[in-house]
C-alpha cells in the first residue's frame, strides 16, 4: 500500500536537479569555452612527451618553398613545443601570391559572424635577414573570403632577428558571416618564424569570462542547482598519468601544459581548467561538486590505500584552492586568477563510476572510505 497523500513524504531538496559535465567531445574546448585555434600551443599528440604533430594546424605550400616542424624551443616552461616555419622563397614574384604558412580549422570550422569581434594572441621569434613580414587572416570556405586581418613585421627589431619570444595581441572584426572558417598565418618573405600559444576567442563571451554566450545560456536554462564536473572517465584517464590533474589546469592559459585525454582520445589544452568550472558553476546560480581522483584508472590501474596520502592532500588542495582565504596557499592562487572571493564549494565526488565488477571492489571501497 502506497500514501500518496500531500503530507506523506519526504520533501526533495530543490538542490536534488542539476547538470554533469564532462570533457567529452570536445564539450568544453570546442564547446562551451570559447577558444577557437584547436591545439593553440603545438603541444597536441599522445601526451608521449615528444614533439607531437601539429594536427589539426595544416601546411599551405609545398615542400620546395617551406618547411614546418616543431622543436623545443618555446619561452614557456611547462609548454616547450613551438612550431618552427622555414620559408624558402621571398617575395610575391617568387613565392605564391596568397603566401606560405599555416592554418587552423579549429574544431569542426571556426564559426565566424560579421561585425564580431575576436581577440587575437600569439608570440612569435624571427630569424631573416631582413624585415620579416606575416599576415594573420580568417578566411572563410568555398572561395577563401579573407574575411579580417592584421598584419605584423619584425622592423621593431634594429636587426630583424628576434631572438627572444615577444607578445602580440589584436582585435580581428569579421566583415563576413562563415560558419567553416579556419585562421591562416601567412607570408611571403623568406627566413624562419616560430610560433606559439596562438589563440583567438570572442570578445562577447558571458560576462568575459570565457564561455560561449549561446551555450551558456542553453545551461542556464536547465536552472541546474548544481554542476558536477570534470567528468567521469576523463577525472580518471586510461592510465592515471593522463587523467584530470587539477594543478596543471590553473594560472595564466599558457602556462598550462594541457593533457591528452586518453578515454576519449583527443588532446585539450586545458584552457577550461578548474578554475573556469568553478567560475562557470558560480555564473550559473549552481553549486559546483568537484569530482578528483580515488586513485583508480579506467583501464584498471589501482593505487594501494597504503600509497594514497599523495591523492588525498590533492584533493584536500583543491578543496583549499575552492574555498581558502586569499592568504592560504592554495586560496592565493585563486585570487591571484581575480577571484578572491571563495567559491561556494560545498560538496565533492569521489571517483568515477568504480562499482562494475572489475575485482577492484576492495581498492574502491578502501580508497573511497580513506
């Protein structure tokens, strides 16, 4: 027998309907963070540690007039991969008139929309024998509509050669509508130019922090009352080497070393790290349940509870990093970031979905309760 009536149960908390993310599908790069260059530093690959492949940036030119690779030369120390572009010819009469370089089509094609605004970043180094000019371009599909640009030269430089990384920054504003775009960085003038953390991101995210206006608002009206994140599979990695590591997720964007995400096979760099989930939990009215590792990877790693103090002061620092006075260590960080309020941190999850029979029962049960 069941009462039904008014007055029978248990009233359900109006925290019990909220949202879970997950860095799956490029939900948050290429989704709801805004960043448009897919693999902005050159660091994407297998997460081996090697100078990885460019993918998806791809050359324009041949062999004969331009060569690309990457090396380790880059000015950020946890970021070392640079891309290295050697140009051969020199001059519109001897090298193609649209130039040599590179271009990136960012995830799916860059959706650019006339009369937007984006913001570009990037830092460069010259070797040439004289004033090295490049262009940085949108250019949409079909017939190449070069759609905005902005045009750089190492003449600042009283030899041409710049040796050490410099900083540009620019505000590119789209005369055309192309939802299949792709940034073309592009020259003519023979030398060698390396690149690095080349990003491009819409002014007109939600309050400029970031997330991607028409994607938020499709959150915010879910009305989540909380946002549970990072993930599942991707807190965890394949291997734990590879899983969600909080502490490379913070600080200034190119700094971040990014991680490839073995569970779903695709390289993010990190620039939607913990901080911008807290920040986006805090902007939907939602509270945030921040989910880290119980030392258990999906492809059957197991940290022995014996061996589990390292996880546990993890996540104690994380906890620090959320709710801790500006003072604190981890608290000092987050409001170095520009946010010295605490974030309204009141709940974590423990480990992933660790209960299928995997004979890990005994590890799940140990490390969850430690």
């Amino acid at each position: 027998m069941v009462d039904g009536s008014p007055n029978s149960g248990t009233q359900i908390p109006n925290t019990f309907l909220g949202a879970f993310f997950e860095e799956i599908n490029h939900a948050g790069a290429g989704g709801l963070w805004a960043e448009l260059v897919n693999n902005r530093g050159f660091e994407g690959g297998s997460g081996s540690g090697n100078p990885s492949s460019i993918y998806p940036w791809s050359v324009i030119g041949n062999e004969s007039v331009i060569s690309v690779s990457t090396d380790e030369t880059s000015c950020f120390q946890h970021n070392k991969v640079a891309l290295r572009m050697e140009v051969l010819c020199n001059g519109p009469k001897s090298c193609p008139p649209g130039g040599l370089g590179i271009s990136n089509p960012g995830f799916w094609g860059m959706n650019i929309e006339k009369g937007k605004k984006y913001k570009l970043v990037l830092y460069f180094k010259v070797k040439a024998s004289g004033p090295f000019h490049f262009q940085v371009s949108l250019a949409g599909s079909g017939n190449a509509i070069n759609m905005a640009s902005l045009s750089l030269t190492s003449a600042m430089a009283s030899d041409n050669n710049i040796s050490e990384w410099r900083a540009f920054e620019g505000i590119m504003e789209s005369k055309e509508t192309n939802h299949n775009s792709r940034l073309q960085i592009t020259t003519t003038t023979r030398g060698i130019l390396w690149l690095d953390q080349v990003s491009l991101m819409p002014l007109d995210t939600y309050k400029g922090h970031g997330f991607r206006m028409d994607l938020f608002k499709m959150v915010a009206d879910l009305k989540p009352k909380f946002l549970r994140f990072p993930g599942g599979c991707y807190v965890e990695g394949l291997y734990l080497k590879n899983g969600f590591q909080w502490k490379n997720t913070i600080g200034v964007w190119e700094e971040r070393p990014g991680h490839y995400g073995d569970v779903w096979k695709y390289w993010t760099d990190d620039g939607f790290g913990y901080f911008e989930m807290l920040q986006l939990a805090e902007d939907l009215g939602a509270l945030p349940i921040w989910v880290f590792n119980n030392g258990m990877s999906v492809g059957g790693e197991e940290v022995d509870i014996s061996a589990l103090s390292p996880f546990v002061q993890d996540a104690l620092d994380g906890i620090e990093f959320a709710k801790g006075s500006p003072s604190s260590k981890w608290g000092s960080v987050r409001a170095s970031m520009g946010h010295p309020k605490p974030f309204d941190l009141r709940f974590v999850a423990v480990g992933n979905e660790n209960c299928y029979p995997h004979n890990k029962e005994a590890h799940y049960q140990g490390n969850h309760s430690l």
